[in-house]
C-alpha cells in the first residue's frame, strides 16, 4: 500500500520497531502470518491503511494533522 511522500521500506521497519511479535500475530489472519514469516509479504503489505494509522498515532508517530 504506497504512501505518497513516504519511503514504504521506512514505513515498514518502523512498524516493526513499535510492534511485538505478539501484537504482529494479533494483527495477521494465520495465512498472513506464515506469508509475514516466510518473508514473501511485509507488513505494509498485510496491514489495512487504518491499522497502520492507527498503530503509528498510538505510538505518537504520526505527525500532528491540525
């Protein structure tokens, strides 16, 4: 999922930096896990735009929009 104005690789290593293991496996169906795990797929690529929004403002990583 692109993000304009936004690398994806970064995009990517930053949500795994603010996920566990745990909460990654909460976030994936099974079959998403195994493609996560093996590496054919990252998790920009099995994430929802939403979830992604919604990690990064938990985490205070996104920047304010007002």
């Amino acid at each position: 999922m692109p993000i304009p104005g936004y690398d994806p690789e970064d995009i990517d290593d930053t949500l795994e930096d603010l996920l566990t293991t745990e909460e990654k496996q909460e976030y994936l169906t099974d079959e998403e896990w195994e493609s996560y795990r093996s590496g054919d797929e990252s998790l920009l690529d099995l994430l929802e735009s939403s979830e992604i929004k919604s990690i990064f403002e938990r985490r205070g990583k996104l920047p304010d929009s007002s």
